[in-house]
C-alpha cells in the first residue's frame, strides 16, 4: 500500500476518518511564488512527525487517512482556467462531504479557499469562519482579478452575508484600511484581531468575549503567514502569531465550536525544515483536537 501523511498507510477515502486534498495551485500569488509545492512539503515533513500529540490532547493521530490531489495544474494566471479549477475543487469538496468525512485542504493559496467555503453553507447554513491570516484579503481587485487569495474574503461575503474572525492581520492597503475604519455594510459581522493584541494577551481567555456571536459550525482556513515562525512563506511580514499562544486559542475553539473543515494554506519552496516541521505538527495537533485519535 503507498503511504499518506505522517508515514501512515493511505486507506481508501471510503474507509478514512479524514481526506486530505492537496491544491498545489497559486493563481496571480503575490511576490514570491512557489505556495504550489506547499502539500508535498508538508507531506513530506510530517513523515518526521509523532503520532502522538504530546502535550496538547497526549493522544495519537488516527491511522484512517486519506489523501488525493486536486489538480495537476499547479500555476495559472488565466481567469478562465482559474474558474474551471474553482469548479473542480467545489466538486471535490462536495464529494468528501457526501461521504460523511472530514475535510482538509492543504495549499497552494487561497484562492481556493472561497469555493471550498461556499460548499459547505448548503449543509450548514449559519456556518462562521475563523480565518488565520496576516492580511486582511478584503480586497474587491488584486492584479486584474477579483477571484485571486487577496479578496477571498470580499468573494465569500458576496455568495453570503457570515460572521468572519481575522485573527493575526498585521498588514493592509489603504482601500481595505478605509473599509475597515467606516465598517462597510458587508464588513459589519467581522471581528478583526491583530497579532500585536493577540500576543500581548498571551492567551486565549481575553478572545472569548470576541467570539460569542462566532455560530456554533465554523471552517477553519490557517494561511501560515499569520505564524511568527513562517518567515519563507509568499508574504513573511514580522511580527506574527506565537504558537503556544495560537494552540492555546486553538484548544479553546474546537472544544467550544464544531470545526466542519480546515484549511492549512501558503507554505513556499525554499521554506526551512524546520517551517515545514511546525507545519506538519500544527496539521496533527489540530486533527487530535478535532477528535481523530485511535482512542475515538
């Protein structure tokens, strides 16, 4: 049998607690390009990792996983083929929920990330989401396109109207700054934490009050830019999450909420080990706290 993440024997989707889809897919990415190689890399990395989740759920991953990849086409700058690709992926996320499985998109950017939202609003329609990201991504255009990772966010407000949590923004333009300041109608539901507030807390706790209108289903999208640590990734800016901090939120979250999916986006080629590691660990942490261990 061939292997799937953290060196585990691949089952067939059918009998997996967890699919993994890979989308090793970037579309007009920003700066330095190279996110489409981000899920072999993390793949790759987590074959180094425990099973054990030591020190967070002191459980073991379980060994019913699942990966396929979404598409051969890695780099795009077509509208056109970006669409059809957004089609694809929609319909490959429709089909890992018609199975009752648990899905997980390792990227690429996110740009994908708006379709795979809007699949999962026809089965839990006051779904929120908590979106780690340093950049705001409330763009209406970037480089020519209003579907590219920096208006993700502007096109998921357009299909619904959903209370979003940014968590770890540390930079904008002065469009999204103008958006933000006079609260647009769309961005009413939003609730904006930077990393500096979110580190000088150093805890989960004073989050809690900012999380009670967060809906009881949510979809978890983490661009590991918002990490302190990532410093290869497309848009590396200083000053982000820590990550006991960050697991300590993380805790709380999927005890208090039903994490329907999770999203792990934008690692670069030419990141470190080290940021592939702590990729792959985060991957296993947040699988144990959703519930897949070998004792469920």
């Amino acid at each position: 049998m061939s292997k799937t993440y953290f060196g585990l024997e691949q089952v067939p989707m059918e009998d997996a607690d967890v699919v993994i889809l890979e989308s090793p897919y970037e579309y007009l990415s920003e700066w330095k390009r190279g996110a489409s190689y981000g899920p072999k890399q993390i793949r790759t990395a987590s074959e180094s990792v425990e099973v054990l989740d030591y020190g967070v759920t002191d459980k073991e991953l379980t060994h019913k996983i699942h990966h396929r990849s979404m598409t051969r086409r890695t780099r795009n700058n077509s509208e056109w083929h970006h669409q059809n690709y957004m089609y694809d992926v929609q319909t490959e996320i429709e089909a890992v929920m018609a199975l009752g499985k648990f899905p997980v998109i390792i990227g690429g950017d996110q740009s994908t990330t708006a379709p795979c939202v809007m699949s999962h609003f026809s089965k839990y329609t006051e779904m929120g989401i908590v979106y780690i990201d340093s950049q705001m991504d409330i763009k209406e255009v970037w480089n020519g396109s209003p579907f590219t990772h920096a208006s993700t966010i502007t096109r998921i407000l357009d299909y619904q109207d959903v209370f979003i949590a940014s968590v770890g923004v540390r930079s904008m333009d002065k469009n999204e700054l103008v958006r933000v300041k006079y609260r647009e109608k769309e961005l009413e539901k939003m609730k904006i934490i930077n990393s500096d507030w979110f580190n000088r807390h150093n805890a989960f706790r004073p989050l809690v009050p900012e999380m009670k209108n967060l809906p009881q289903d949510v979809y978890l999208t983490v661009d590991l830019d918002a990490l302190d640590l990532m410093v290869s990734c497309g848009t590396p800016d200083p000053g982000g999450l820590l990550w006991n901090p960050l697991i300590s939120f993380f805790q709380w979250l999927f005890k208090h909420r039903n994490i329907v999916a999770l999203e792990l986006m934008e690692l670069r080629s030419g990141s470190s080990f080290k940021e592939d590691y702590a990729a792959a660990k985060l991957l296993r942490t947040l699988l144990c706290l959703k519930g897949f261990t070998q004792n469920t």
